[in-house]
C-alpha cells in the first residue's frame, strides 16, 4: 500500500483528532515493529510503499493452491470446442476470444484473467461463464476489491462475485 493511502486512512479514521506527524509516528512505530515491511519501489512511484507479514502470507498461500491446482482437472472443453465458443462472439476482439478459449481450455482449477480497465474482462468472463454453467459448472468471480466485486461483477448479472483476499482461499479449500 502507497504511504500516502496509509496517512490519509490513518487521518480518516482519526476523524479530526489526530495530526499527520501522530498518523507517520504511528506508521513509524509499525515499521520498527515489523508490522509494516518495506516493499521494493517500482520506477515511478513517488511514494514508499508497504505491505504486511500478514498479506505476504495470504499470498504465498494463494501461489500455493493455485500451483497445487495446475493440471489437476479436465477442461471445460476441448480446445476446438472453446474455439467455437469464442467465435461465436464477433463481438469479441482477437485478445478476448483468445482468453476465452485459454480458459475454457485450461486443466487447471483456479483460473484468472487481469486486464486495463476498460478491455474487456467482464465481457470475456461473461462468455466464460454462460459456457461453463450451460455445462453444469458452478462460477464464481473474485475481484481485487469488494467494492471492485459489487460494481464490476456483481452489476453485471454475476450471481456470485466476492473480494478476492476473503473468498480465494475458501473457495480453493473446497477442492482438497
């Protein structure tokens, strides 16, 4: 998390009570505690950023059930049926129909797609869906953010979509 989003929560939450030298000196207090890692800076960040013990041990998890699941199952489809799928949808443009066909192909359990805002992901996981379900699969979307699963996914007729930290882990325990 960018240290700036840090300080400004910290001043949120303080609800006018607290001072931005009180907010950084808790910050501080954090970081020597070890509450707060370091997180190497990408080129063009301004700002430091930091994560938890706590997130990196989330994550190694995540990495974990995702590799244990990779060529674990059946396909959804064969390749050439996924191909079809995907080209049914001339609306779809070559990078979306290949992710459809990457998916609905894919022998692994846990699968995700990622993309700049405005790509095409709903839409993609959309076909993805309606070929996974009219096959009995049961589909359910993750997204970063809560607020990211409510707008994007679940206003756009997902009948299941929930915050990727508090669900992925549940949902890849379902398999064990």
């Amino acid at each position: 998390m960018d240290e700036r989003a840090l300080i400004r929560d910290g001043l949120r939450r303080g609800m006018g009570e607290v001072t931005q030298a009180q907010v950084r000196a808790n910050l501080n207090v954090g970081l020597a505690s070890g509450e707060f890692q370091l997180v190497e800076r990408h080129q063009g960040s301004p700002a430091r950023q930091f994560t938890t013990a706590k997130t990196i041990e989330a994550e190694h998890e995540i990495i974990r059930r995702v590799s244990e699941g990779q060529n674990r199952t059946e396909p959804d489809l064969p390749r050439p049926q996924a191909i079809v799928v995907a080209d049914q949808h001339v609306n779809l443009n070559r990078a979306q129909r290949t992710v459809v066909e990457d998916v609905l192909s894919s022998p692994d359990r846990i699968r995700g797609i990622q993309g700049f805002a405005g790509s095409g992901k709903t839409t993609t996981l959309t076909i993805i869906r309606g070929a996974a379900e009219s096959r009995n699969y049961q589909v359910e979307g993750f997204a970063p953010t809560s607020r990211a699963a409510w707008f994007r996914l679940n206003r756009k007729t997902w009948k299941r979509a929930s915050d990727i930290w508090a669900d992925l882990l549940a949902f890849a325990s379902s398999y064990r």
